[in-house]
C-alpha cells in the first residue's frame, strides 16, 4: 500500500484492516527513527559541547563575565555566547545575576557545595 492509498482511504472513510497495518508499521518505523536519533549529537551539538566547555574554562575563580565578553573571547557572536551561557546556567555549571537593574546579565562559575 501507498502513502496515498491510506491517505485516501483515510479521506474517504474506508479505513479497512490494511490501512489500520499499514498506520501502525510506519509509526513503527517512525519510533525507530526516533530513537536512532535521540542518541546522536548534530554537527552543531558536537561543536556546542566543545564551546561550553572552553567557556567554563574562561570562569576561574570568582571572574565574571557577560556574553558579549565571553562572544569575544571565542571569536562567536554575542547571541551565540549569550545561548551557550544560558544552556550552562540550567545546567548548574553557571550562575547569572544582574548587578544593577539597568545592567547587563552578567555570568560567572556557580559555587561549588562541600
């Protein structure tokens, strides 16, 4: 059976137990897909583990530091640095404040408990 042949026979209001088969063998095979995909990093993804963790390393000690600081250090826009940072911040790896309601979000390594 054809894409289309279920698709019409959806449309029509003729769904036999063919097209029901035929419904769940490509869900199959999309939860297939899926799950090969879920284990995988993109090219992108690679190349944003690598970035966040030359952006913790920019955090010694106590330093602080706003996206637009950290976008310069690695030679990345302000918007991508300001992406990687938030990601990090959920993570737990960075903690943001604002020093002044005007200013700037700034970044810096969260406390480590112990």
């Amino acid at each position: 059976m054809t894409q289309r042949e279920f698709f019409n026979a959806i449309v029509n209001g003729t769904v036999t137990d063919a097209e029901v088969e035929f419904a769940k063998a490509q869900i199959a095979k999309i939860d297939e897909r899926n799950a090969k995909r879920k284990g995988t990093l993109t090219k992108n993804q690679k190349a944003n583990v690598e970035l966040k963790a030359q952006i913790v390393a920019l955090f010694e000690g106590d330093k602080v530091m706003t996206a637009k600081a950290v976008g310069e250090a690695l030679e990345v826009t302000t918007q991508k640095a300001g992406a990687l940072l938030r990601q990090l911040v959920n993570a737990g790896e960075l903690v943001s404040f604002r020093a002044k309601k005007t200013a700037p979000l700034e970044f810096q390594r969260a406390q480590e408990n112990g």
